[in-house]
C-alpha cells in the first residue's frame, strides 16, 4: 500500500541515521525484498526510525512499523506521522489483557492478529517490537504473544531478529532531547516456528535470538 | 578562499606534505609486491591502509586551511565532535547523565570553538576548566542518581577537557598576534599538525624497523624506546628544518618541536591506558567504519595546548 517514501519520512530516517551514527550489520541473513517481520528489542522513540533507515530504499517503501494506537493517536502530530508518513499499523496495546473474559480476549487477540496480517497482505513487511514497550536496556523483556500467532498465520514471511544497541543512551525513555553517541544495529538469522512448537517457548527462543545479537554488552 | 596560496611558504608546506605522501605509496606499493606469496601481509596491508587513510585526512586538512580561519575552526569543530563521540561511546555512563552529555554536545564543545571564532581570549581559557568544571558535577547531581557520582563526573571531564579543550588549542594557534608574523598563522598550525603526526608516523614506523625493548607493555605493546627515541629524534630534526615557515629561529624551532614530540608520544600513553582500562584496543575498532578520530589525535590533544602556551607565552608581546 505504500509504494511511494514519503519525503518527511525519508527526512527523518537522515536525521536518525546523523544522530545515532548507526553502523549496520548483517549477520544472518541479507537485505532482501521478499516479505519479512523483523522484531527488535525496544528502548528508544529512534528504534524504529533507525532500523527502518538501515534498509535499501526499495524495501523501505514496502516495510511498515507496528505500533501502539494509544499512544500514536493522542496528538494530531504523532496520528500525521504515523498514519501518513510512516504508514504505520496501529493496534490496540495490551487489549486482549483488558477484555472481561478469556473468550472476548482470544476474540480481540485475533482480531490484532487479522490487523497484522492483513497490513501484510501481499507484498508488504513488518518492524515489530514484541517486548511491547520500551525499557531500560539492560535487559529484554519477554515478548508478548503477537508473533507467535502472526507467525502461525503467515509462515511464508520470514522472521528476521535484530538487536538495536546503545540507542536507550542516545534517547532514552523520558528524554526529547538525543545525545549523538554511537550505536549498532545487528540482524540475525531468520527464525521459524517449529511445527508443534508451544508459544512460551517459541517466544523465548525469539528473544534469546534478539540478544544473542549484542556486541558490546549491557553499557 | 585559496588567499592561502598566495604564500610561497605555505605552498612549500603543502608540496613537501605531497611528496611524503606520493613517496609512502610508492614504498607502499613496492612492499606489497615484493611480498612472497603465502607469507603474512597484515603490517603491509596495515601500512597501505594508514597511507590511505593519510591521503584522505591531508586532502581534508588542505581544503580547511584552503578555506581560511573558519574552514580551519569548522574542521576542528567536527574533529572535536567526533573524537567526545567515540570517547562517550565506550566510557560508561548511566541514564542521569543524559542532559549533562547533552549540554556537553551541543552547548559547551560549540561554544568553545565560537569563543575562538570571536577571539574572545580570556574566556576561551576558563570556559571548560572553570565553568564546565562546576556545571558537570552540579547537572549529574541535580539529575538525582548518586551511584559512581565521582567516577561519572570524572569522565565526562575528563572527556570534554582532551575532546573539547585540548584540542581547541591547535585552531586558537590563529588567534595569536605574534609581531612579524601576522596573516602566516595557518602555518604554524600546520607545522603543529605537521610535526605531532610525523613523530607519531615516525616512531611506528621506527618502531617497526628496530624496535625490541618495551616502554610500558602493559599499557601499550606497541610502543618501544627504540620506536621512541628514533621517532621523536626524526621528527625533531624535521620540525628544526621547517624553521624557516615559522616565526621561530632553528634552536627554537627544535626545541618547540622536541617538545610537540615528547607531548605526543604522552597523550598517545594516557589515551593507551585509557582503552586498556576500558578494554578495547582502538577507539574506532569496536565502532568500525568510523575510524578511531581520538586514536589518530590523541596525540595532538597533548601537544596543542602546550604549544600553544609556549608560542603564547614566549612569542606573544
């Protein structure tokens, strides 16, 4: 759906890359542009921004973050960002955990899941923070269940694990103002879900794929 | 722009600084080739890549004192920039740090540069040892986190004094009046440059040719008296034969550049420790691609203050 970059993204994507002096490296696999989620620990507002600006260009026009509605729609400048310039795919965070009773949860699971595929749809990829929120850095939260069963629903797209390193120092959570250290940014060898695997352990082995990838060490 | 070339000298500068270069790729090259199949390459790959690397830092260096003052201040603005980047990188610092690094960034290491760019003297010289000296620790306490509060002041000292402070003092060589000598300062920063970079190029190369007894291994593996004293002793004896482009005599030109040695081969030792003590080898190593800047000054962010207060002192009315 969003063939065309849209300039403020591609602005920004610039700034990021100034900022953060990301060095990119491709460990597991290579840039491709065949249909793909990649999944990256969580700690700063320039993660996705980041990561995105490490694609080539023609993949960059076809791969759309998720991201929380709550937050991205509270101000009429975040709702223009992410819904026009970065084309992002917003979801209701946490919402199957406020649902009355486990059957209207696994409904609104769903329906998360539906949304994820669907922004798929044929040609598209992903950028997903499954921790769900961003965190200190020290360590990597365990993952919430939406890959698993987005997994599940579309085994054809790869599962592409990246680890983004020292941005929690460069905009932590809670700061507006970035300072330009360096930082790292490391994809992994896709992962897959085994046939039969269950979703703890299949989110685990997500996450230990993720920091595997750290190169200097907790700062 | 290019007013620069109007002096005979300076271009003289520049030609001997091409020639070097055209000379050490020419070695370069020979080395390579007359390298046996099958034996180790990597001190001549390193080699071939440091003249690289040389031929890019010197087109780079030209252009800015190409460009006058401000190209030269611009330049070490950024070199600046760059060294407190990787140096902030690699040594720890916690979350309460944040809006102290910040002002670091964008506050205090511009303001130093601006102060030179207005040739403000007086408060070039306290801004960081004094202002900054109380702003840091005040700004990390008022943040609130009290764990390895002396260390963490320390450091970032520490870091804007060599990244910032140090090394502004090569680019405020333009600053000073010096009776006889006005309009040839870029001169005498190139001779700072000229020499700090040759001495450090000397003694490796030195180093590599004779070198047997260690300096201080445990600091720094590299480094022998060998490489020591025939590096400072050639570099010496060319800082004394580049006279004639400064306002010095030949005794006090090979004095001043005795000195820029032996200032160098020191910062080279304190940032050595430094890296030891972090435990990484190169600051541009663990980040590559962005290739080790403070490695490269670490030595100049030890001769250029000193020069300049000597130059300052002993030559300035």
């Amino acid at each position: 759906m969003s063939e065309r970059i849209h300039p403020i993204a591609s602005l920004l994507a610039a700034i990021a890359r100034g900022i953060s002096g990301v060095q990119v490296q491709w460990a597991g696999c290579e840039p491709d542009d065949r249909q793909r989620i990649y999944f990256a620990n969580h700690t700063s507002h320039l993660d996705f921004v980041v990561l995105w600006s490490a694609l080539p260009s023609e993949i960059r026009a076809v791969t759309r973050p998720v991201a929380a509605k709550d937050y991205w729609e509270e101000t009429p400048l975040r709702r223009y960002l992410a819904e026009n310039v970065f084309h992002a795919v917003l979801l209701e965070r946490g919402s199957p955990g406020k649902a009355k009773n486990s059957d209207e949860a696994h409904f609104v699971g769903r329906h998360l899941i539906e949304d994820m595929a669907s922004a798929l749809g044929e040609r598209n990829s992903l950028i997903l923070f499954p921790e769900g929120t961003r965190g200190t850095g020290e360590k990597i939260a365990s993952f919430r269940s939406g890959l698993y069963h987005l997994a599940l629903r579309r085994p054809d797209v790869e599962l592409v694990p990246a680890y983004l390193e020292n941005l929690n120092r460069i905009l932590p959570k809670g700061e507006f103002l970035p300072v330009p250290m360096l930082s790292l940014l490391t994809f992994g060898k896709p992962i897959q879900v085994v046939s039969g695997e269950e979703k703890d352990i299949f989110l685990e082995r997500a996450r230990e794929a993720v920091s595997s990838l750290r190169r200097i060490g907790p700062a | 722009m290019f007013e620069a070339l109007r002096d005979p000298k300076l271009v003289w500068l520049f030609g001997g600084v091409l020639s070097l270069l055209v000379i050490s790729s020419v070695i370069g090259s020979i080395l390579r080739n007359r390298q046996k199949p099958g034996t180790s390459r990597t001190t001549i790959d390193n080699l071939n890549a440091r003249i690289r690397a040389w031929w890019k830092m010197c087109a780079i260096f030209t252009t800015a004192i190409l460009v006058g003052r401000v190209g030269s201040l611009i330049l070490f603005a950024i070199l600046s920039f760059l060294a407190m980047r990787e140096y902030m990188t690699l040594v720890p610092t916690r979350r309460g740090d944040h809006r102290t690094l910040f002002w670091s960034f964008f506050v205090i290491m511009p303001l130093q540069y601006y102060l030179i760019g207005i040739q403000w003297y007086g408060f070039f010289a306290i801004m960081i040892p004094v202002l900054a000296f109380v702003f840091v620790p005040t700004s990390i306490a008022i943040a609130g986190d009290t764990e390895h509060f002396l260390e963490r002041a320390a450091k970032i000292q520490f870091g804007i004094m060599v990244c910032a402070y140090c090394l502004s003092h090569a680019p405020a060589l333009l600053l000073l009046k010096i009776p006889g000598f006005e309009g040839q300062d870029a001169r005498l920063l190139l001779y700072l440059v000229i020499v700090d970079q040759m001495s450090d190029v000397l003694q490796y190369v030195w180093g590599k040719l004779i070198g047997k007894h260690k300096i201080a291994w445990r600091v720094s593996p590299n480094k022998t008296w060998e490489g020591f004293l025939g590096g400072v002793l050639s570099a010496t004896a060319l800082g004394t034969a580049l006279w004639w482009a400064t306002p010095f005599t030949p005794l006090e030109s090979a004095g001043l550049s005795f000195t820029i040695c032996i200032l160098g081969f020191c910062g080279g030792l304190v940032m050595s420790a430094i890296k030891r003590d972090i435990g990484i080898k190169d600051f541009g190593v663990v980040i590559e691609g962005h290739g080790g800047i403070l490695d490269r000054m670490d030595s100049l962010c030890f001769a250029a203050p000193i020069f300049f207060h000597l130059v300052r002192y002993y030559f300035v009315p």
